[in-house]
C-alpha cells in the first residue's frame, strides 16, 4: 500500500540527517589516519527523486526535498536542525506527503545523545518522539518523554549517530571496508536498536565520479578524496525464511574526506529515493571558549 511507503520513509530519512554531516580536518604534521576527527559545521539542501521501484511498491514518482543545518564544536557538542518533506505518487492521482521534523544533539564525546523528532503524513501528526539517551558504564540509559514515558537499558556497546561517522571515517582513511555495531538513533519510537553494517569502497580520487551537483563548483572539494559508504541498518529479531536477514533500508552516499556528501540513495527495499545536493553552505567552525 502506499501509505506503508510513505510512512517507511521515516526512519531512514531520519538517519540520514543524523550521519551524513560528520568531517575531519587533520592537524598539520599529523599522519591522515591518524589525525583527530573534528566536525565541520554546514547546511545542505538535496533534491529528491525516485530512482528505481521493485517489488510491488505503488509509488510512480517522488519530488522532495532534505534541509539540514549542522553546528557545534568540541567543547559545546553538535546540534541538527533536519527536515525532509516529500511527495510521493501512486500513478493514480493521489500524492500522498511526508514531512519529517528532527532536532538532535550529541555530546562531542559520544556519551549523551538528544533526539526529538515529528513525523507528519498528509499534515496529520503520526508519531511523535522526545527524549534523550547516555552511555554509562555497564549500560545506555535512554529517557522517553514522547511517544510514552518510558526508561530503557541498552547495551553499553550501542553507538550514537555522530560517533557511527567518526568511526566511519577512520576506518575509511585506515583502509577499513566493513563495519558491524548497534547503532541507536532515537528513530522509529524511540525505543528500537538497529544492527548496522557499513561497507566502504576503494577512495575515489579527484575528478572521478564527477556530479553535476553543489559540491561539483566547490573549490574546497577539488583535491579532496572521498569514498562510497552503504549502511545497511537491520531490525533485531528479524529474517527472512533462508535465515538471510534483509536490511530494513540502507543509506549509500560519497563521503569526502571532511564530511560533505553526495550522490545519495535512500533504499527501502521495495523503491529507491536519490538526493541530489543542490545547495551547500560550509560554515566557518566557532573555536572553543
């Protein structure tokens, strides 16, 4: 049904706001892979359109668009203000539209993580969530406020989307392909963890690839390196009769080496949303105080 596109559309657009804005700046004399993660703060705007349908998913075509703002430092921690609205058609004239509000913050040690979120559905509110996430110890307290009050215990092992990047990052800079961890976002409830697997490509290098998109006129880019991610989230205590679990979607992006993305495609197993950065504003980093 339609409506089931529609609503899958939330926990992977909401993921994406939280990931794709993280970047590095290596510290002069400093090896590349073994420089500090440092995050750059800019805002970004990506057209969306349909790329490929399968299976028995309704939807004839998609216009839309993502908006992110992405601040902070290292002493404050790092703030997104993110949202997604698109229209998507079943071919038989009714467009049905999303619209996914989402503010978060996370500590800049990846230990405490905020997250509120709305999701709206032809402007009617479907699911609201507040609430905010610490790593402890022996565990991962989370705090519901909304959809229901309600207190969870994670695995202490459970990563924050801003810490999933920095490893992402590193890993891509080592020569790492795979990554494998939980992964917990606030998405969905507010009360789900996510098996995440990441594949990283061979580096593209300058001049390959080449986008007709923001990043494609940024002289900041130019010389920059950049590579091919797929994340692959998977829902816990799911799989399908071969024992061969299927993601819940997956999220493919070029990832350059301080943190701008292109080139996305959101898959929901049964159609594909590409995102095409339209616009990008890379702000000047405020220094700690």
């Amino acid at each position: 049904m339609v409506v089931d596109d529609v609503l899958a559309i939330r926990p992977a657009m909401l993921s994406l706001g939280l990931l794709v804005f993280i970047s590095f700046s290596a510290a002069r004399g400093e090896d590349a892979a073994t420089a500090p993660v440092n995050l750059v703060p800019h805002r970004a705007i990506y057209d969306l359109s349909l790329g490929v349908t399968r299976a028995n998913s309704q939807v004839a075509g998609v216009r839309g668009r993502i908006l992110y703002d992405f601040d902070g430092n290292t002493c404050q921690g790092y703030s997104l203000e993110f949202r997604q609205v698109s229209e998507l058609d079943t071919g038989e004239g009714k467009i049905s539209t999303s619209d996914l509000r989402s503010t978060t913050w996370e500590g800049a040690d990846a230990k405490n993580f905020k997250f509120s979120s709305q999701n709206f559905v032809d402007e009617n509110l479907i699911d609201s969530v507040d609430g905010h996430a610490e790593r402890e110890a022996a565990k991962t307290a989370v705090a519901l406020d909304k959809p229901q009050p309600k207190s969870l215990s994670l695995a202490p092992g459970v990563v924050f989307p801003t810490e999933h990047m920095v490893r992402v990052i590193n890993a891509a800079r080592a020569g790492q392909s795979v990554l494998s961890f939980p992964g917990y976002d606030g998405s969905e409830t507010g009360d789900k963890v996510f098996d995440t697997l990441t594949v990283i490509g061979h580096e593209i290098a300058p001049g390959e690839r080449n986008h007709d998109d923001a990043a494609a006129g940024e002289a900041k880019l130019a010389s920059m390196p950049r590579w091919p991610v797929t994340i692959s989230y998977f829902e816990r205590g799911k799989s399908d009769n071969n024992s061969e679990q299927t993601p819940a979607y997956a999220i493919r992006f070029e990832l350059y080496a301080n943190g701008i993305s292109r080139a996305l495609a959101l898959d929901y197993n049964n159609f594909v949303i590409n995102g095409k950065l339209t616009s990008l504003d890379i702000k000047e980093s405020k220094p700690c105080r």
